[in-house]
C-alpha cells in the first residue's frame, strides 16, 4: 500500500467504527487520522481534537486553516452523518474540487426513517421517544432532506442495509468494523447454571421489555442468572460479556449491532432479533439465534433446554466474527472501493 494516500476520519465515532477503521487502515500500511470535537463518552480514544476560538473572526481563520491543511495531507475523505466541517457540506465540495475522494458512512438511526420501518412488524422507530430522537439528533421534519443533502454531496455512500430505505443513490452495504484481535476467547461451560446479559444503550430502543417478560416466566421454569448490564464502563461491560455465556442484545431494531459483534468475538452466542429480509441472505453462515418480542420465549426456553448447543455456538460466534467483522478486512475493502471510483 502507499502510505502517502493518508485517509481522514470524522467526525463522531459511532459504534467505535473511526477508532476500529484508523487500527485497520494501519494495520494495512496506509496513515489514517480520526479528527473530532470531543472526546468520546465510552473512552474511544482521538488523534486530533478540533478546537476553534469564541472569536468569531479568529474562528473563520481557523476553519480556513484547517481546510487547506487538510486538503494537502489526505487523499479520502471519510465522514459520517454527525456533520461535516462547514456549513451545507461545503468542506466536500472543496476537497472534490481538489480531486480528493469522500465517503459518508451511515450507522442506522441516522438514517432510518418510520415511514419505511413501518411495514415490518417489530422496529424501533415505532417506539422511539421524544427524549431519545433528541439525543440521537432525530429531527424527522428535517431527517429527509438532510439525508438528501448528504447523499449527493459524497462521492461514495456506506449504509447498513436495514436502514438503507432512505437512500435514492447507490450505496455499499457495510458492517460494522471491529478490533476482533483485542478480543480473546473465553468459552464457557454451558452445563452449569447459565448467566445471561443483556446490555442496553436504551432499553426502550432495544425492546428491553419484551426480553424481561420472557426472562420473569422462564425463571419460572429455570435456574439461571441475568443481569442487565447499563451505565457501566467499557472495561465493565467487556468483563461482564467474559463472564457470562449468552448474551440477549435486541429484540426491534433488525439487525445486529456492536454489542453482538464484540460478544461473538469473545465467543459468546448471541440471541437477537434480526429482520426476516434480511436473515435470508445470512442465516446460513450466521450463527446468531434469530429472535423476536412473538418467539423470545421459546428461543431462550430451547437453549435452556439444551444448553450443551451453545458448545458449538460459541466457536462459530468467534469464527463469523472474524470472518464478517475484522477492522483490517473492512479497511481494505474501503480502500478498494475508493480505488476504483471515479
């Protein structure tokens, strides 16, 4: 690879996938920068933390000054939809300019929208709460015509494809990235009593209701632990994933997300309600228990039933994590698509 086609990264850090991608992209031999405004609550860490005076004209020069810094130091451009470094995507108009390359990736709830969700039984868009759209920056008024904006202003458009709904232009159907190596194995003994966790970035969002209901009649019937796991660090959190040997992560969404990832990196099955579209394309190679708020029940009652399956889960857990999700793996996959587009 040439190092000299360094990549930039910004500039909010979703699902940890800048901090996986900039390990990738160098791991391949290619300098990748992650820029953002903050620092990240879960402790992602930040090459470059972008600072500008309250001044107003001080801040004006600032801005000009790292634009033109930036357009002689990177070839791509890599953002996702938290905002781009001017106004209107004006910053992408002039690293096109300049013949630079851009990609926006989508993560999800940036990008779902309610009207194209509402044919599937269980989503997320369904229940999601004025309180949660106003920490996600969920204006819905204003949700399609940002994404319009958004989608033609990029060259390249990455989208995971339950959201995918929203877009009109082509578009890459992505995974999440991940550090998949950071994470050792730790496989369990099924045949003792089991412990499950589930974790929830927001337990409305992620239908935690529906997995305490079928939790509260199966320990009718059972003798096994659960923990719900929330406001704890990530090293907390990784820990209690270690520890556990299944782990329930959500039952509207759709799809999996990074706490199914990280968990079948440490080899632990996980139990999560996928889309019925969706699950076609993967059920065969993937190894997740496909669940929902109808079926929880009885998906749990059959592994309780029969907890010596989770043996082979485990390592296949590990193994499609690998396979699907490896950071490196990814980054050169992003790293072609640029290559070849023109």
């Amino acid at each position: 690879m040439n190092k000299k086609r360094k990549i930039f990264l910004g500039l909010d850090d979703t699902a940890g996938i800048f901090t996986s991608l900039k390990k990738g992209f160098n791991e391949l031999g290619i300098e990748a920068d992650f820029y953002s405004y903050s620092r990240h609550a879960f402790g992602y860490k930040t090459d470059k933390i972008i600072k500008y005076s309250t001044n107003s004209l001080v801040r004006k020069f600032q801005k000009v000054f790292l634009i033109t810094k930036l357009i002689f130091k990177y070839k791509y451009f890599i953002f996702n939809s938290s905002g781009t470094l001017l106004p209107n995507c004006k910053d992408i108009k002039l690293f096109k300019m300049f013949g630079k390359k851009t990609m926006i990736i989508f993560t999800g709830c940036d990008i779902r929208l309610p009207e194209k969700v509402a044919g599937f039984k269980w989503n997320s868009c369904a229940v999601c709460t004025d309180e949660y759209k106003k920490f996600v920056g969920c204006v819905l008024s204003e949700k399609p015509g940002k994404i319009d904006k958004l989608e033609n202003s990029f060259d390249i458009r990455v989208s995971p494809e339950e959201a995918s709904g929203s877009l009109n232009k082509k578009f890459y159907s992505t995974l999440f990235p991940s550090n998949i190596n950071k994470f050792s194995t730790n496989y369990s003994n099924p045949n003792k009593k089991l412990k499950i966790v589930h974790s929830p970035s927001n337990s409305t969002y992620k239908g935690t209701k529906y997995i305490d209901k079928a939790i509260n009649k199966l320990k009718n019937e059972f003798d096994f632990e659960y923990r719900v796991i929330s406001n704890v660090t990530i090293e907390e959190l990784y820990k209690e994933i270690e520890s556990c040997d299944l782990v329930i992560d959500q039952m509207l969404v759709g799809f999996y997300g990074l706490v199914s990832i990280e968990s079948m990196a440490m080899g632990k099955p996980v139990v999560c309600y996928i889309r019925g579209d969706l699950w076609e394309k993967i059920k065969d190679d993937c190894p997740i228990y496909n669940a929902n708020p109808d079926n929880l029940y009885e998906v749990l009652k059959s592994i309780l039933q029969n907890p010596w399956q989770l043996f082979e889960t485990q390592k296949r857990s590990r193994a499609y994590a690998e396979k699907y999700h490896d950071a490196r793996k990814i980054a050169q996959e992003y790293y072609e698509i640029f290559e070849k587009t023109n």
